[in-house]
C-alpha cells in the first residue's frame, strides 16, 4: 500500500526492516499500537474508522498460522538473481497505482524441509 512508503510516516520506508514494528511497541506507550491488525491514520491495511474490516483479527492470526505452518515445512528460495547470476537475491517489487507487491514474474524454487 502506497500510504506504507510515506517518510513523514515511518524511517526509511523502503528499506526492509523485519523489526520495525517491534521498534515502535518498545517506545512510551505503544505496546498495543503498530499491531498487524491495528487501524489508524498512519496504518490503513485494514481500512479505518468505521470502515475498518471487521474481520482482521481473525484474518491476522490465520495469516500467522499459515506462515507458520509454511515455514515449518518447505524450503524456499530465488532461482537466482534476474539481473546477473547472483543465486538468493531478492527481486524488487512491482508498483501499480498504489498497489506494491512481490514481481509476480520471478522463479521461487520450493521443496519439502529436510527432518533433522
């Protein structure tokens, strides 16, 4: 969502940070902001207000589950870079309008998970 990418929103918006959101629950009073499913001004994935998607709870925490389950099973990984023959480097993003999402055109290579 093009509103994720705003830099009077957030640091560096178009770097990847795994731990932004953790970052953020760490400051003040936060602990229960910048939550998957939470809704404001700032986080619109959800809708806001009284527009806000009444079942993102449910939908956050099947998203986790599925994750979960996804990693805990396969492996994935690139077939190899598209612009050189570099193996594992992640492609950039697509932009439409103010839809951003993973190059739907890129190889992802996925097998079982060795037991161990």
């Amino acid at each position: 969502m093009l509103a994720n990418t705003d830099k009077m929103l957030w640091d560096d918006p178009l770097v990847f940070d795994g731990y932004r959101f953790e970052k953020l629950r760490a400051i003040g009073d936060n602990e229960q902001k910048f939550q998957l499913s939470s809704t404001s001004t700032s986080e619109l994935n959800w809708g806001y207000g009284t527009h806000a998607c009444p079942g993102r709870h449910f939908a956050s925490n099947q998203i986790k589950v599925l994750m979960a389950a996804l990693l805990l099973r396969y492996d994935f990984r690139f077939a190899k870079d598209q612009n050189s023959d570099t193996e594992y480097k992640r492609p950039s993003n697509v932009v439409e309008g103010v839809r951003i999402m993973p190059n739907p055109n890129v190889e992802v290579l996925i097998r079982n998970r060795v037991e161990m």
